[in-house]
C-alpha cells in the first residue's frame, strides 16, 4: 500500500477512536497506540528501511508530518477531556450554600475525668502535692517495701499481671508512697492518682482502673487528723450533710487499718438501695503508716507518724453518678456520655 494512503487511513483511524474515548484513563491507552513506543507512527518510521534511498526524504516528511498532526490531535482532546472532568466533578462536590448547617454537638468529659479533677481540687485545696508514678513497677516497690508478705494472695499470678520475675503492672498506687518518702523526707502530703492494674473483672471491677492515693508524714500525725481530712473529703465530694466512719480492717501497709464509710447520700442514711439498707456506703480504705514501712524508707518512726488512704475513681465516680455497672464506664458509648453534658464544662 501506498504510504500516502496508510497515513490517511491511520488518520481516519485516530478520528474514529476519538469519538469512542470516555475517560482519560482511555485517552492515554490510545494515544499510546498510535504515538507510544511501539505504536503506529513508530511502526512506520521502522518501514523507512524498507524505502528506496532516494525516496527516504519524502517518505520522512510525510510520517514527521502525520506525528505532527496526531500530537496535536491527541493535545486538543486531552484538553476537552479535562475540562469534561472537572466539570463532573465541580457539579458533583456543589454545595447548596442556602441549606442549613448541620449541627455539631458539644462533647462532655467523662464522669472519670469529673470525678479526678474534684478530688484533685479538694485535696490541693488541703496542701495536697500531685506525685504520678511510673504504671510498671518493681515487685519491692508494689509488694517487699509496703510490708507485704511472700504469701500474700495479692502477690499470687492470678489476681497481678506479672511481666518478669521482678516487674509488673502495678496493682496500687501505694508504690509511689515508697518512692517519696525514699527521696524525701517529713514533712510529706502527697496524693498519687493513677491507673493501676489487676486481674478480676465483674459488673462492679475492671482488670484497669483508677485508684487515688494520699499520704501525710510528720511529727505528731494521728487517726484524729485522718478522720478530719475524710470528713471534709466527704462533705466536698457527697454533700454538706454527710458523715464519716471508720471501722476496722487490715492493710499490710498501715497499722491500725480501717474501711471509711459516709452515711448514704441518698437516703441521709435511712436505708436505701444504694446502701442496702445499712444507711452507710463504703467508700475507701485508709490507716496509720506501719512502722516498718517508715524505717524501711529510712524514716525514724519514732519520731515521725503518718496516715494513708486510697480510693477507687471509678468506684467514687460510680456512687455520685448512680452509675451500676463499671463496663459502662469503658464501653465509650455516646449515649451514657451524654448524660454527664455540662458538667465540669464542656470538650
């Protein structure tokens, strides 16, 4: 076939697969046919070797001129394609700019996060300094240093979540006590928030949770002084009208022990549901620091005293908020968070 005819034939051809392209992914699949390596301008170019020498020149020009004219076939569709394209996309993304707006929500802080921020403000309304320990301690910090025996069941690998012989999660904040009075010395009045770890979970435990602990050392400190500091922790917290009692227990760390309780918030101590009937609710467990624990941070414990005491945030959080099951806590449902909107603020 005559050269002059297979160009005006390929050109024909680019003029048909123009009126099929529909997308640019398409364009570029024919421009590469016709101008890529390979394609149809190249394939005649390769033909030269075929031509007399004489007519090379002409035979040439004819195919400079053909890739010329397709180049700038390609460009101009390549060009409408484009503004094709965005214009779909411009009419697709169009705002109605006299709609209303949708409306956002405020977010609300999480009854943890009100119920830190009180105890923080009351406590550092009594001189209370925050100190924040380190969650994986030592097993002397956790266990050795508060007095805590080789057999006690809390050291036992189902109830502590161990990561070598000698490190774990800690269990209680009680360990930054050890560590403070380690570092400095009486006076000390410190309160220790922070998350603590232990296996058990149920409606009212989570294998993590947040535990607030304080300690007081000095000369002259005794279970009078505690029992002030809890009255006026229980009157910020629960209402003006609430009392405090302490009853006995036992803490490897403090001696005597005692279990804090306040008359029922609910029912001014009358006998509720939420304090099954007794007109008392369990709020905490506290005590004078044992002696050995005192000489072993280097402490002379005849001359300096001090009390201890410790609390649940959750637990706290759950008794001022009628909250019944701790899992609502965790489970980040919008709905329960809701509730708690104005509160303390808003996020």
């Amino acid at each position: 076939m005559d050269l002059k005819e297979t160009i005006e034939g390929l050109k024909e051809k680019i003029r048909g697969e123009m009126e099929k392209i529909s997308s640019h992914k398409i364009f570029l699949e024919t421009k590469m046919k016709f101008l890529g390596r390979g394609g149809e301008v190249q394939s005649l170019f390769k033909g030269l070797k075929d031509v007399p020498k004489e007519e090379k020149p002409a035979a040439g020009k004819l195919i400079n001129d053909f890739g010329a004219w397709a180049e700038k076939i390609f460009d101009e569709r390549e060009e409408k394609i484009k503004k094709e394209e965005l214009e779909k996309r411009l009419n697709s993304e169009k705002v109605d700019v006299t709609m209303p707006g949708k409306e956002f929500g405020l977010g609300s802080y999480h009854p943890d996060t009100l119920i830190k921020r009180e105890l923080v403000d009351v406590f550092s309304g009594m001189g209370f300094e925050i100190f924040e320990g380190p969650e994986i301690e030592t097993d002397y910090y956790n266990f050795t240093a508060l007095n805590t025996p080789k057999d006690h069941p809390a050291r036992d690998m189902q109830d502590t979540f161990y990561l070598t012989d000698t490190l774990l999660l800690r269990t209680q904040t009680s360990a930054g006590q050890i560590r403070v009075m380690e570092k400095h010395g009486p006076p000390i009045k410190i309160l220790s928030p922070g998350k603590v770890y232990r296996s058990d979970q149920d409606a009212t435990h989570s294998p993590m949770f947040s535990q607030m602990e304080g300690l007081v050392v000095d000369e002259g400190i005794t279970m009078c002084d505690l029992k002030g500091m809890l009255d006026e922790f229980a009157k910020k917290i629960f209402g003006e009208k609430v009392e405090t009692r302490l009853r006995p227990s036992y803490f490897p760390f403090t001696e005597p022990s005692v279990e804090v309780d306040v008359s029922c918030f609910s029912c001014g101590g009358k006998g509720c549901r939420l304090c099954k009937g007794t007109g008392w609710i369990e709020v905490l467990g506290a005590g004078m620091v044992n002696r050995k624990v005192l000489s072993g941070c280097g402490i002379d414990p005849d001359k300096y005293t001090g009390f201890a005491f410790g609390m649940g945030v959750e637990r706290i959080a759950m008794l001022k908020y009628g909250i019944t099951n701790m899992k609502n806590l965790f489970d980040g449902d919008v709905r329960f968070l809701s509730q708690f909107k104005g509160q303390g603020g808003t996020v």
